[in-house]
C-alpha cells in the first residue's frame, strides 16, 4: 500500500505550507523555504511548527554587557555638574 499523502504543515512565522520530508518526526527540525526561520516539529496530529529553539551560548553575553554597562556608570561619576 502507497501512502500518498503529503505531510504538510503551516509556518507560523509567514503562514506558507511548507511540505515535511517523507517520513517526519516529531520535534525534527525544518527550514521554511519562504522565510527562512528555523522550525521543529512540535505535534504530530496534525503535523504542527513552532520556532526552534536555539541552545548555542545561553548566557555567556549576558555577563559581558554588564560589565560593559558598569563602566559607563563610573564614567557618569566623573560628570562636573554631579558635585
Ligand atoms: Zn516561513
């Protein structure tokens, strides 16, 4: 028996179809061919998309914009009009 159906679902960023490869699996990641957004599949019944979350370098740029914007108070302490 041939299954023809095509897995199909609706980018939530730029509502296009987008076709699933053949055999999809639920959180396999996809790429909409219209917008470019990174997708997973979040459910199978029927086939749904949501954003894909991205686990490269959680926190680590936290920490350098703070210090970056400590500096700037300690500038504002030098400031004439502060006395
Ligand atoms: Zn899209």
């Amino acid at each position: 028996m041939v299954d023809k159906t095509r897995h199909v679902a609706v980018c939530p960023d730029c509502q296009s179809s987008i076709t699933l490869p053949p055999a999809p699996e639920l959180w396999m990641r996809v790429t909409c061919p219209e917008c470019g957004t990174q997708l997973e599949i979040v459910d199978d019944n029927p086939w749904e998309l949501d954003y894909a979350e991205d686990y490269e370098g959680e926190e680590e740029t936290e920490d350098m914009d703070y210090e970056n914007y400590d500096e700037g108070l300690d500038d504002d302490k030098d400031s004439p009009w502060n006395t």
